[in-house]
C-alpha cells in the first residue's frame, strides 16, 4: 500500500499536507430507519487519524478477523485553510474541494461498543478505513446542496444518496465542527452515509461514482 496523498481530478497532487478526518454519523434519515437509530439533536461527530487514509483506487483491505466490516459511502471535504468557529461564508471558503470516501465500519464492533456506551474508534479509525478518491476542485462544483452519489457492489447497486437528503448541509457540518474544534489544511471532512449499508466480502469489485464528475473502481482485499 503506497502512502496516500491528496490527489485532483487530473492525477496531480494536490498541495496540502495530510491531516485528521472528522466523520460525521447520522446524517441520512433513512440510513438512521435502517440501523434503527436515534435521530440526533445535533450533528454527531467522530475522528478517524490520517492512518486511516488510502486511496479509493488502490485494493480496499478490510481486517479478516474483526466481524463484518460495512460499507459506508459519503462525499468528503477537503479543507484548505483553517477555521476556527467560523462562519457561512467562512465554512465556504475553506473549502477546497469535493470527493467521496469510504467510512470502513467494523459493525459487530461497533454493536459492542455501543452497547457499553463506549467510544466508536475500534470499530470506525483502524489502519486504511478511509480510502478516499480524487478530489473536484470547489469551482467545478456548482451545487454541493445537489450531489448525487452511488456505490455498486459486485456489479449491483447498494448504495445511492444525494447530498439534498443531509438532514444537516455540508456548509452547516463545517461550522459546527469548527465550533469544537480547529480545521486545518488538509483535514477531511465525511459527511454522513445514506441507507444501503452492508457487508463487504473479499475479491468484490467496487464501483464508486460522483455523478457528472467521477468513476472509481476498485476491489476487496
């Protein structure tokens, strides 16, 4: 597995450093329906390190010995600048651009933890949980309130979600995680997952598209 790093739309690196990935669960009501969930107040959030990281186009190593391991597909935000309680607008400019990422879950873990009212990091922040595409620079984005996005599984649509279902937006996520807590270049933010949750298996062909943008394909190791 070679070292991840930003990459653009047209393979170039992408100049910023690489940072934490602040994860935000429950943001698809649908999603909460299936994992019969509470809907959240506010927005829930959890971190992954940036040992978390791959990239989409490299084998999506899940761990063998640890129960299913789910699929989670949600667009991600590259950050730029930093931010610290900011506002609307502020949220918008430190915006670098947009991308989709997998949040890799370890579900019998998780249910475990969840169970003890604790921590979710063994379940969500292990070694390559985040592999993550190209990123669509924000000036060739022209709506972020209107993305759609979908994950096939061995051929077979299982996931599909539009970023108009987020019970909280991207901009709002932005400003309220800079509120607890300083956003720093490079950082990514993941934005929630829709329904159509489930487990993956080894040697399974993935395909991940951000519709008008992006295709990425790629397999289960």
């Amino acid at each position: 597995m070679s070292a991840y790093k930003h990459i653009d739309n047209r393979g170039k690196e992408i100049p910023l450093p690489l940072g934490k990935v602040v994860c935000v669960g429950r943001n698809y009501l649908k999603h909460i329906e299936e994992l019969n969930n509470e809907v959240p107040s506010e927005p829930l959030l959890f971190m992954k390190p940036a040992t978390a990281l791959c990239s989409l186009k490299q084998p999506v190593i899940i761990p063998k010995d640890k129960g299913a391991c789910h699929n989670e597909l949600e667009v991600a935000v590259l950050i730029k600048s930093p931010l610290s309680n900011g506002s609307s607008e502020e949220a918008k400019n430190a915006i670098w651009g947009i991308g989709l990422g997998l949040d890799l879950t370890l579900r019998d873990v998780q249910s475990k933890l969840k169970a003890k009212g604790q921590p979710w990091e063994r379940a969500k922040a292990f070694d390559y949980s985040c592999p993550v595409s190209q990123f669509i620079e924000k000036k060739h984005i022209q709506d972020y309130a209107n993305l759609e996005f979908s994950l096939k599984v061995a051929g077979k649509l299982r996931q599909q979600g539009n970023t108009k279902q987020m019970i909280y937006s991207i901009t709002d996520l932005i400003v309220e995680i800079s509120k607890h807590f300083k956003l720093m270049p490079g950082d990514i933010v993941m934005t929630g997952t829709p329904e159509g949750v489930g487990p993956l298996c080894a040697e399974e062909q993935l395909e991940v598209t951000l519709e008008n943008h992006f295709s990425v394909g790629t397999f289960v190791i």
